[in-house]
C-alpha cells in the first residue's frame, strides 16, 4: 500500500461525498420552483378562463335587455295600432293594419323564445364560472403553502449550502492540481456528479460493470488511482469508502434511483 496514494483516495471520496451533498440539495431547490412556475401556468389560465365566462355572460345579459326594450317598442306599435283600429275608414285598411299588429305580436313571441334560450345559456355558464372559480381559487392556496415552502426550504438549503461550502473548500485545497482536474473532467461527463465511485458486490458503484478480480485486487492494494474500464470514474474500496457491505446494496439502490431521475 502506498500512504501517498491512500491519502489521495480518501481526500477524493471525501470530496465527492460533500459534493454528492451539495448535488442533493440543489435538486431538491431545482423542482419546487418548477412546481410553484407550473402553479401559476395553471391560475393565469384559469384567471383566463374566468374572465372570458364573465364577459360572455354580461353579453348575453346585454343580449337580454335588448330583447326587453325591442318587446316594449313592439307592444306600443299594437297600442297605436288598436288606436287605429278605433277609427278604421274600410276594411282594407282593417286587414293591412291587422297584419301589421300581427306581425308586431310575432316578434314579441320570438324575442322572448330568445330571452329564455339566453337564460339556459346564462345558468350553464354561471355553472361553469362557479366550477372555474373553485378551481381557482383551490390552485391559489397550493401556490401560498408551495411559495412559503419554497422560501423556508431555500433558505434552510442557503444555509446548509454555505456551511458544506466551508468544508468543501477545505476538502478541495487537499487535491492535488492533477487529480482535481480529472474529477472535474468526470464529475461534467457523467449524470449523477458521481467522479468516485465506491465498488459496490464486485461492480462499480457509478456505473454497475462488473469489474475484473485482478483490477478490484489492484484497487483494493492502493498503490495507484484506478478507473472503471466502462465509465472512467475513479474507483475506491471499502478501506475507503468505510462503508460496510451490509449497506452496499442501500447505496446502490440510493444511486440508481437517483441515475433513473437525471436520465429522464
Ligand atoms: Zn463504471
């Protein structure tokens, strides 16, 4: 075993540990503004939606009292008419105004067919409006409770994030120029952040190819840093990692998860 080398390896695991950490807590702050910018997709349309019903029904409140005011002009037109049936002269006279009071009873009929075809319309609409309204006003308190969340978690995450930043720059100023290089290299190629990997049954922790015993007996020997042939992240033992086998296969599954969710 190579001190120097042994040295090395675990200031590199304790990097990634504390990087691992502070990838965690950036994820967690990435989806709850998604989720509180998606919210207030959902309210601007609804407030949309509400608006148009509205104003569709104040037309046809419009629509209505015109109707009423047109009813009105038609019954003084049979007033005057039945005035003038009063002093009718001859009966062609009778019949064309006859007709014509007819025609005035007609329209009032069918404006007020009209009125009552936009009173359905209206209560089908203020239905809607009531339902719009109730969606609303539910999407607005998700968005209160999600927008306090959000302020409470980022702030407990700012101040997670500075005090891991404190041990982190401690941790990094330990690497040395080449091998820092190289995990930066890794970390920006591959999904999950992971650029040290622990072996995890006999496979590698980032990436899960089997790893050959002649290359896991050289990794666990500690005389020089060895990568995984599949992904090129830097492997470490046990010795290292202290992580005992009993909670390998927690670990393991704690990483697919997490390569399942940055892959989608
Ligand atoms: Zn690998």
């Amino acid at each position: 075993m190579d001190v120097t080398i042994d040295k090395k390896l675990k200031d590199l695991w304790k990097l990634q540990q504390i990087d691992s950490r502070l990838d965690n807590l950036r994820a967690v702050l990435g989806e709850l503004p998604m989720e509180v910018a998606d919210l207030e997709d959902d309210i601007a349309g609804l407030q949309t939606r509400v608006s148009h019903i509205t104003t569709e029904i104040g037309e046809l409140n419009q629509e209505i009292s015109n109707k009423r005011i047109a009813i009105k002009d038609f019954e003084r037109l049979i007033e005057k008419y039945d005035d003038q049936l009063n002093n009718i002269k001859n009966s062609r006279e009778y019949d064309a105004i006859n007709k014509e009071k007819e025609i005035a009873g007609l329209e009032i009929m069918s404006a007020e067919k009209r009125m009552r075809e936009y009173g359905k319309q209206i209560e089908l609409k203020e239905e809607t409006l009531t339902n719009t309204q109730n969606a609303l006003d539910s999407r607005n308190k998700d968005l209160e409770f999600k927008k306090a969340e959000l302020t409470e978690i980022e702030k407990e995450n700012a101040e997670e994030i500075d005090k891991i930043m404190l041990e982190r720059n401690t941790a990094d100023g330990k690497i040395d120029p080449r091998l820092h290089r190289a995990y930066h290299r890794i970390r920006g190629n591959v999904r999950n952040g992971i650029a040290v990997a622990s072996i995890m049954r006999g496979s590698c922790g980032g990436c899960f190819s089997k790893i050959p015993p002649q290359r896991h007996s050289d990794i666990r020997a500690h005389y020089r840093i060895i990568d995984c042939e599949s992904c090129g992240r830097i492997l470490v033992d046990q010795a290292i990692t202290g992580i005992a086998a009993v909670d390998e296969e927690k670990v393991e599954k704690t990483t697919r998860r997490k390569m399942r969710l940055t892959t989608k």
